[in-house]
C-alpha cells in the first residue's frame, strides 16, 4: 500500500479527508496547498489505487436502538476448514456484528457486537451464536466508555 501513496502531498490529502470527508475538492485544494486540478488528479489516483477504498456515513447507533456494545471472544471447538466457514459466514450475516477479527491466542475471534441492552445481547447469543455447532465456547465483555474511536 505504501507504493500507492506518491508523497507527502498524497498523505496531507489522506489526512484532510479523514478530518471531513465531505470536503469539496476547491477546498481540499486549498488545505494542501494545489490548486484545484492537481488535487482532483491526485484524488482519482488514491481512488483508483485502492488507496481509497470509498466514502461513508458515520451514524450515532441509537438511532438503530442499539445502546450497548459488547467485546465478545469466540473459540470454535476446531480449527478445520468447515467450521471457519460456517462461523465466518454467519457472522457476515448479522448486523449487530459491527466487526470481526481472526486472532491468534487462546481464542480464535474478537467481535465488536451492538445491541439495544443486556436482553437483546442474551438473545443474539443464544439464538444465533449458540446455535452453531462449531463454538466451544464465549467471552463477553461490555464497554464501558469508549475513550478513543478512529476510523481510517
């Protein structure tokens, strides 16, 4: 990735759009320092490299009900290709899963899983995570406060 970032001009127009990327490009160009041409050809190309994978909404979860988030470790009673995939694929499935990360260590998944209190995260544990056949076993942890989120 580091061969699609050109300069240290690409890396200023990084870092505007993650401060607001609702920017205009008039106004990006001003911030770094090109005029506007140059800016919108530097775009295209982050755009185009990947290095930019797209544009999104950043929503308040409330506004889905969802008030609680819960830190959840998942250990799958094997490591065999079956079981990853029907884990894995689950997952992907269901919108309180915000995120899911593959770890190594004593457990084999860290999920970022939302909820609207403590009764719906029982129910989502055990009508959906439960329920398959591949996890041995699960570790919840509820977030307190959140000190720092950073989204790149």
């Amino acid at each position: 990735m580091a061969q699609k970032i050109a300069d240290e001009m690409d890396r200023r127009i990084l870092k505007e759009l993650l401060a607001d990327a609702r920017i205009t490009n008039n106004e990006l160009a001003d911030r770094v320092g090109l005029s506007a041409s140059p800016c919108l050809r530097r775009l295209r190309r982050l755009e185009e490299s990947g290095v930019i994978r797209g544009y999104t909404a950043l929503v308040d979860p409330a506004i889905e009900g969802w008030t609680m988030t819960a830190i959840a470790t998942v250990r799958l009673s094997r490591q065999h290709e079956d079981e990853i995939v029907m884990f894995e694929d689950a997952i992907r499935g269901w919108d309180e899963v915000l995120e899911c990360h593959l770890v190594t260590g004593s457990r084999d998944y860290v999920l970022k899983v939302m909820s609207a209190g403590l009764e719906q995260y029982e129910r989502f544990i055990k009508e959906k995570i439960a329920r398959l056949k591949c996890v041995a076993s699960i570790e919840t942890s509820f977030v307190m406060n959140t000190i720092k989120e950073r989204r790149i």
